[in-house]
C-alpha cells in the first residue's frame, strides 16, 4: 500500500455478528468451505468498462456479498457489506463500499471509487445485476491486499502473499483466551505462519500492514463461531470491554469524553496520569451505538482497549469514511508507576535483550544527576546536566569510549528506544526516576552510561 493511502487503510474498521438492532437478510448465503481471494473475467459492458478504468478486478467471493445486498429491503446498508456479508461469503477483504451504477453513470461511479482507493493499489470488485429492464449493477468495492486461502474450520496455517508494500505485517489473533499478536515473516511478499492449536477452533484473525511508523488492517477472517471477546448485543461498547476485561482479569477501562488528537495528549484524564501510547482510529460506516458490534471483527482495535494499562476510551461520531459517518476512538494508557529501583532493573533488562554481552559496571553519581533534573524537570535542565554525565562517563570507561546521556518520555518503552549507540556497548551503567514535567506531565527519566569498544569511531 503506497503511503498516500495508509490513510485511509488505517479508518478501515468493522461489523459483529449479528445482534438486536443489526439489520438481517431475507436469506444468508450458504457459507464456501474457505476463505479465498480469486479472479474471474468481465462481463457485460458496465463491468468491462468498471474494470479496465480502476487498478481492479472481480472478485467471486465479492459477487456473493452484492448479491446479498440485492436480496435486501435496505440495499447499501455499511453494517452489511463491511464484514458481515464478506465473511459469510468468505472474503477477507475489508469492503469499502457499495453503489448501484447505472449502465449510463460508469464514468462517475469510477471517478467515485478512484476518489475512495486513490493510487495504483489494486481493487477488488463484485456485482451483482438489477432486475431487468435497468441495465444497472450493484458493486462493492475493497482493496484488494492479500492473496489468502484459509479454511473456516481446522485451519493450522496462516499463507499467502501480500499485494501492497509494507514495512511489516502483523497478525492479530483472538480467542476466548485474549489476542496475542506476532509479527508475521515476508519473504518477496509471501508469508507462511503456524496458527497453532488455538486458532483452529473459534477465533478471530487480522492481519494487518506497518508504513512509515503507522499501522491499519489488509485482511480479517472468523473461524469456527469467532472468539466472542467483544458482546456484540451489549448495549455500549463501554459495557462490552467491561465485561471482557472482568473474563480476562483485568482492571475497569472508563469511557469518557470526545477522543482528540494521538499527536496531543493530555498530561492526565480525570485526575488519572496517562502516557502518550495512546491508540486512535477511525471506525468506518457506523453510529455510536453500533461500535461494540463492529469491533467484534476487530482484534488489533479489541487489543488496544483490552491491554492492561488501558485506562481510558473516547468515542464520538465524526464525519469519516466513505459515507461521511462513523466513529472517532482514542485509547488512553495509564502512567506506569515504577520505583527507581524496579525501573531501572527493567531498563538494565531491555539493554541486555538488545545486547546480551553487556555487562553492569557501576559507575557511581548518576543517581544524584537525576536528583537535581527531579527538581527542574525541563529539556533545558536536562541539556544543562548531560555535561555533568559525560564527565562520569569519560571517568569511568576503561576503553575512552563511551555514549552517555539523559533520557525522558511518558512511555517506559519509549526511553529505551532514545538510546541508540552507532556500535554495539560492552558495559553500562543508569540510574532511573520519575518526576512530573513543565507541561505537568508524568515522565520516565535515565541517566546512563554505556562502554564502547576502542575501535569505535
């Protein structure tokens, strides 16, 4: 997927199974042993001309969704076509939208769908065709990301090949249990994952692309009756994750207030500290009241509001997706609270994970440099003191090399990814505290010492 679209990848979002309020066909299609992405020929003037003017293709699994459409009193309805009728008709696409497109309005309804997949990305297609005389087509659209062949039931391996380039691809699988996510292996695009014996049964599973840093679905399937995580009849979502969390042993998560930017969060929530990993996204095609239904088919959104530190979630409509209405969601964390001796075990740990050969040398005085930033917790008195660290450093390196410094963020994770030495070190020492920032924020602070080898540049 080129970048200009991660955009709009990343508001894709989803439907549940069926609950009170969800509109029903007349008439479900029987469901195909697998989930299968495939190809067949135009036919007919409008699907030549759909195909042949769009990066796309037709999809039989897709033909199966705008039939079902077809059958229905309310023919376009997003609750429908995003996932509920995909997965009955085994499509692991993420359905974008659905028009009817009269045989003399093509040039538009591709003007249209160019506007809602910009960029040379291929697109799925399916059609279904009107009753006689009109000529016209119903469509559904999607991305057509993944080439996947999956069975529904007693699926043990997860492979294909991606379509769209991507920084990494991730698999989200959800069951009874929880989500555990695992990176998944590309090779030329392809990818091959065990699913082991937990996902043969009942349980949900995403894949989903990294660009640049973000990340947003290319593929969802069920298998089996899914996991059942999320109580797509609870009538909120903030009930819904309650429940969940309670099954899974952790804390409440509160929803509260309108979700804001990720770029700009604030120094706590309702008197609670917050770090700055939140999650947002955007659910596409759905009313407020619909949220716990859609995430149901959502595990990477289900596993940011079912993480232990989850504290806080935010909704509110917006004006999103194709049919301009859906619903803005923020994920807010709780500050970490950590002892400086807890944190800076874990932190000495994590090094360790980068560099396993990395040896503890004391090197005395750090803790008393992060006793003086505690009482002026700014950049500027941090940039004051890192000479004061570099002295420590230059007195106790046995090779006269060495990198050293002072490093801050509101996620514990985050610090450790500041330090970022051009060789591998062969011994360290840091100290670590927590102090509230300027901006009134709660902040983890190292100080820290790292050992380089002579011939280090």
């Amino acid at each position: 997927m080129n970048r200009t679209l991660l955009a709009a990848a990343l508001a894709l979002t989803a439907c549940s199974r069926s609950a009170p309020g969800e509109p029903q066909a007349p008439s479900s299609p029987p469901a195909p042993p697998d989930y299968a992405v495939a190809v067949r020929p135009a036919r007919g003037a409008v699907e030549t001309t759909l195909s042949s003017s769009l990066p796309g293709v037709l999809d039989p699994a897709l033909d199966c969704v705008a039939a079902g459409l077809l059958a229905e009193p309310a023919r376009l309805d997003p609750r429908r076509y995003r996932h509920q009728l995909p997965i009955a008709c085994g499509s692991p696409l993420l359905v974008i939208d659905a028009r009817i497109v009269q045989p003399d309005e093509v040039d538009a309804a591709v003007g249209e769908l160019v506007r809602l997949l910009p960029g040379p990305d291929p697109i799925a297609l399916g059609t279904a065709e009107l009753p006689e005389p009109s000529g016209a087509l119903l469509v559904v659209a999607a991305r057509r990301t993944v080439e996947l062949a999956l069975p529904r039931t007693g699926a043990a391996q997860l492979s294909g090949r991606l379509l769209v380039p991507a920084d990494a691809l991730r698999l989200y699988q959800a069951t009874a249990a929880g989500i555990e996510v695992r990176d998944v292996p590309l090779q030329d695009g392809r990818f091959e994952l065990a699913l082991g014996p937990a996902a043969t049964a009942d349980a949900e599973l995403e894949l989903g692309i990294v660009v640049a840093g973000k990340s947003g679905p290319v593929a969802r399937v069920r298998l089996g009756d899914g996991a059942g995580l999320v109580d797509a009849a609870a009538p909120s979502l903030a009930l819904a994750v309650a429940d969940a969390r309670r099954r899974l042993g952790r804390p409440p998560l509160t929803q509260t207030g309108e979700p804001g930017d990720c770029a700009a969060i604030p120094a706590a929530i309702d008197g609670v500290d917050v770090s700055d990993a939140a999650r947002c996204a955007g659910l596409w095609s759905i009313a407020l009241d619909d949220t716990a239904a859609e995430l149901g088919y959502r595990p990477a959104e289900v596993h940011a509001l079912l993480e232990p530190d989850a504290a806080f979630v935010q909704l509110a409509a917006a004006p999103i997706g194709p049919r301009g209405a859906g619903v803005s969601m923020r994920v807010l964390r709780r500050f970490e609270t950590l002892t400086p001796e807890a944190g800076r075990e874990r932190a000495l740990a994590r090094l360790r994970e980068r560099w396993p050969e990395l040896r503890e040398r004391p090197a005395g005085e750090l803790a008393a440099i992060l006793a003086a930033v505690d009482a002026r917790m700014d950049d500027a008195a941090m940039a004051a003191l890192k000479p004061d660290v570099d002295r420590i450093a230059a007195r106790w390196t046995t090779t006269r090399k060495y990198y050293s410094g002072l490093a801050s963020a509101r996620e514990f994770e985050t610090v450790l990814k500041i330090i970022r030495p051009d060789v591998a070190p062969l011994a360290v020492d840091l100290a670590f505290t927590q102090a509230r920032g300027a901006d009134g924020a709660m902040r983890h602070l190292v100080a820290f010492v790292l050992e380089l080898p002579a011939e280090a540049p």
